[in-house]
C-alpha cells in the first residue's frame, strides 16, 4: 500500500474539518457540489413549496452531449461532464443564465459494449476551487472552478490494472481532506485508490475488488470519519488516511451479471445497502472487533437497481425492482426493513428529499413533488420536465432544479421558503 505524501500536521487538520463538518446539522451554503448533494445523501435543507398547474418555470436550458453524470453547483457555476463525438466535455455554465463560461476538453475511445449511452457515468466534485472528474474509460481530471484550467489528469483505469465491466467507470470522485477517493477496482490492490487533489499521485490503494456501480462517502462511523464504499463484492470500511480496512462484509448476488450501484447511506442507525438482482437490502452495525453484523437484511423490503434512496425521519424512500421490470416506489422502515408501503409501477427515477418533501425525478422526464409519510406518498405537484430515458441525479441550489435528458441540461425555478 503506498504511503501518503505531505504534512501530518496538515492531514490532522484536514481531519479536523472533516469531524466538524459531519456534525453539522445544516448546510454552510447553498451549492450542490457533488454526487448527491452537500452531505451525499440526496438531502436538501431547502424547504420547497408546490409550483402552479403548468409546472415550474424554465429558467433556461442548453444542448449538451450524451452521458449518465449529473450536474454539481458551487459558486454560482453549473457544471457537467458530458461526451460530444470522440471527447469527453467537462464545461461550466453561468447558473443563472446557462451560458458556457468554460469548457475542458478530453479525448476519448470508451464505447459501450450494450449501445446505452458511451458518455460519463460518475457525477463530478467541485472542492476548494477544483473540479474532479471520472470518465468512462477511466480517466480521473482535475481543472480550476474558475476557468476550467487543467491541473493535473490520469488514466488511472489503465494504469491501475482495472477492466472496464459491464458499463465503464462509474464512479463519482469523493474529496476527503487533500485527497480524492475514488472506486477503480484496480488488480492488484487498487479496488479503492486515493490521489492527492494538487498533483494526482497516488496517496493510498486498499481492497482487491472490482468497482461496481455506487460511490464511496465519508460518515461517522463508530464515531470517527471513515469512507464507506460499496464495491462489486460488499460494504468496505475505510480509514481515510491510509486506506486501512477498518471492517468488510461481503453483500452482492450470486448472479454474474448483478450490479452493485446504489451508494451505500449511513447514520446512527447503521449502514444501509441495497441491490438489485435478487439481493435486497441490509442494516450493518460496526461491532467493536470490526465485524459489520446486519442488524436485518432481506430482498423482500427495498431492491434498488441504481438509484440511493433518501432518509426522513426514520424511514428509506427508494425504488423497488428492476428497471426493465416496471420498479415500484417504496417506504420502509429503516430500522427493520418492515415495508411500509408501495406504489407499484411506477418506474424508476432519483429521489432529493427538501424539508420534508420529496422531489423524484423520473426515467421518462417527469418532475413529481410529494409529501411522505409511514402511511402514504401524496403527489401535491407534477410536470413533464425533460425528454424520456434520463438516469442522470438532479441537482437542487438556490431554489433553481437542474437536470438533464439525452440531449438538454435544464434549470426550473422552484418557489422555496427560507
């Protein structure tokens, strides 16, 4: 395992602010600024409220390439990582306006071995004034927010020894401290690598395991930071220094063809996982051995095939089943897994939980507004908002909703309560 370069002194105090932002309650502005949002979790503290019966405003919206990543919001710039012909874009446009201000550009020769989309998977991360981007091929960047300047860029797939899987690199680039993690399911011993945010060299490598689909995060775990990955093969525990394992549990179908893609969610109550293709969901607790011991676990009450479900109030709200299959949209109880109730049919999406309320974007373009409870989801506004056959994460700023389609980038105007 490589060790890392720089300063203790300066790694401490990276750790330092880490420990206090995980224990803050609320969010320091009103950026989006990576997969998920600002804690990664699909959470939101914007309170918003329903928009009139001919649906949200459109503030603007612009063509852009094909791709899967969603756009990411900080300092008043928008920006996407999307493909156009032989290149990979990663562009800023002004979030009022639309406008490009900026556009860095990468070539590339990934193609998709099922003809779904030969664009970006993982959603970028904006941190400290740098952008950082995971392409399809493999390729991990970093380039200045304010002028999309090229800082440093690495083909950390080819160089790390990892395949390309079903459908690529998929990760979206976690920033901890002066490092940036991210899931290449490099061989050997590079399933989970870390670079260093000003030059890109390597700082760490941990697991043997190939990537899958989710994205890592930085929680507290047994009241300490630990990044929290879930991988091809299960849930791995890592400290975020050294990519030490702190603790692994083994979670994925015996189906080859099987994905683990919804990036793991943690809390007091435990971490919670949950796949597709006949696996379903688990509550690990940390033990103080390091074992990660289901507190329940089961296909019967959440399944999802990619999209993280969000948390309110002590419950999941997620989507069921397979894509291709019709998924329904699910309550559970975190706790126990008990399911609370389904809408069947519904189809899959991604979820940002605001307040109290739920914005779900759905695969065929529609916006839908509900409140949510143990006992019901009530729509209280609904708009088609894009084209059909979106999987990119929306992202929430300001009271402005930005997402994608195949072809557009868009930005509604919601009514918010501050």
């Amino acid at each position: 395992m490589a060790k890392r370069r720089g300063s203790g002194l300066r790694w401490a105090m990276a750790m330092t602010a880490i420990s206090a932002w995980l224990g803050r309650t609320t969010a320091s502005a009103a950026d989006w600024p990576q997969f998920l949002g600002p804690s990664r979790d699909g959470v939101s503290t914007e309170s918003i409220e329903p928009w009139a019966a001919s649906g949200p405003r459109v503030a603007w919206k612009t063509k852009v390439g094909a791709g899967f990543s969603g756009p990411v919001v900080a300092g008043g710039r928008v920006v996407l990582h999307h493909r156009e012909d032989d290149n990979e874009v990663l562009e800023a446009f002004d979030a009022a306006t639309g406008k490009s201000v900026w556009r860095a550009v990468q070539p590339t020769r990934y193609r998709d071995d099922f003809g779904f989309d030969e664009g970006p998977r993982g959603t970028p991360a904006i941190a400290d004034g740098k952008v950082f981007a995971f392409g399809a091929a493999g390729r991990l960047s970093a380039v200045k927010l304010a002028d999309g300047t090229a800082l440093w860029s690495r083909a950390v797939g080819e160089e790390l020894g990892a395949e390309k899987g079903f459908f690529g690199f998929a990760c979206s680039p976690l920033v901890v401290g002066n490092l940036v993690v991210v899931q290449v399911g490099g061989r050997p011993g590079a399933g989970i690598a870390a670079f260093d945010v000003t030059d890109g060299k390597t700082a760490w490598r941990a697991t043997e395991d190939e990537a899958g689909y989710a994205s890592p995060v930085l929680a507290d775990v047994g009241g300490k930071p630990r990044i929290v990955a879930f991988d091809r093969a299960g849930v791995v525990v890592l400290e975020p220094k050294d990519g030490k394992v702190v603790a692994r549990r083994a979670w994925r179908s015996r189906q080859g063809a099987s994905v683990n893609a919804a990036t793991p969610l943690v809390s007091k109550d435990g971490i919670f996982v949950t796949a597709s293709y006949d696996t379903g969901a688990a509550l690990f607790r940390l033990g103080d051995d390091g074992s990660l011991a289901p507190a329940w676990s089961g296909d019967d009450s959440i399944s999802a095939h990619f999209a993280t479900p969000v948390a309110m109030d002590g419950l999941l709200f997620g989507f069921h089943g397979r894509q291709e299959r019709g998924a329904s949209l699910r309550c559970i109880e975190t706790t126990t897994g008990k399911v609370k109730w389904s809408e069947d049919g519904f189809g899959v999406g991604s979820l940002i939980r605001a307040g109290k309320r739920l914005l779900v974007f759905r695969e065929d373009g529609e916006l839908v507004m509900a409140e949510a409870t143990a006992e019901r989801w009530t729509p209280i506004a609904r708009a088609q908002v894009t084209g059909t056959g979106t999987r990119a994460v929306a992202a929430l700023s300001d009271g402005r909703w930005f997402g994608r389609d195949k072809r557009e980038l868009f930005s509604l105007e919601l009514t918010t309560k501050r």
